[in-house]
C-alpha cells in the first residue's frame, strides 16, 4: 500500500488550540464573584496558606466536540475546604456552575453546564479542615 504524502492531504495542517485553559479563568472568575461575597476565597492554585473557606477549580478533562466551530467540553472538578460545613459549601458552589448556562466572558460562550460526579468527602491531611469536592461539565465556544 503506498503512503500518501503529507502535501497530499486537502484537510490542511492540524492545529492545537491554545485558548483551552481559558475556561478555568472563566469558571474561577464566575466563582469568585459568586462566593467572594459570602466570605469564600477562590483560588487557581491553593497557596501554601489558604484563608478559609475556599474553593479551588480545575479542568480535569474534556474533549473537544467540533474543532472548526471550537465547541468544547471542559470537566471541571472543584474541591471546597472550610473549618465548617464542607458539604453544604460544595453544593453552593455546585449550584452557581450548573448555573454557568448562557454565561458570556473572556470571549467564551456556555453554552451548557451539567452534573458529573459529587459532590463527596475527599480526604484532607489539615485536620482543622473539612473537603468535600464534585465534578461539573461545560459545554463552551469561542466567541466569533
């Protein structure tokens, strides 16, 4: 079987988005203007000393869905600590992402928000702390 060459293909060159991790400033800004109000800190990445109660997002996962029309699904798993009620601060912030649908910021679009796993106990070394964490899917498009 001969081997086509790559000149030969009408597809074009493959290209790597680069705009992906986008939808984590998006989500952890749309957090943060949720539950900084009510006393919980948002953190991208949880700092050596976190000042609870605070929550922390991050994609975990995803695929993306049409590649020309930058339709994307982002897995979201987000962890909540505080010195109280971890699982009642967990279901808050469940609440407002799986209120992410027709949110516009940063150019993307959400266009859906749906449950995926949680929220749950994790455990917890910092035994001050209680953590409870869930997973959430978005589904997301560049803005054109």
């Amino acid at each position: 079987m001969p081997l086509i060459p790559l000149d030969a293909y009408t597809a074009g060159v493959p290209t790597v988005t680069t705009d992906l991790s986008v939808v984590t400033v998006v989500v952890g800004e749309y957090l943060r203007d949720w539950l900084n109000p009510i006393g919980v800190n948002v953190y991208p990445v949880l700092p050596a000393q976190p000042v609870w109660p605070a929550v922390r997002p991050t994609r975990i996962g995803g695929v993306m869905r049409n590649r020309i029309a930058r339709l994307d699904e982002a897995i979201i798993d987000v962890d909540c600590w505080t010195t109280g009620d971890a699982e009642t601060l967990a279901t808050q912030a469940r609440d407002v992402l799986l209120s992410m649908g027709g949110v516009r910021h940063r150019g993307i679009v959400v266009t859906r928000a749906f449950d995926s796993a949680g929220p749950a106990p994790r455990p917890e070394e910092d035994k001050t702390v209680e953590r409870y964490g869930f997973t959430v899917g978005l589904l997301f498009h560049r803005e054109s």
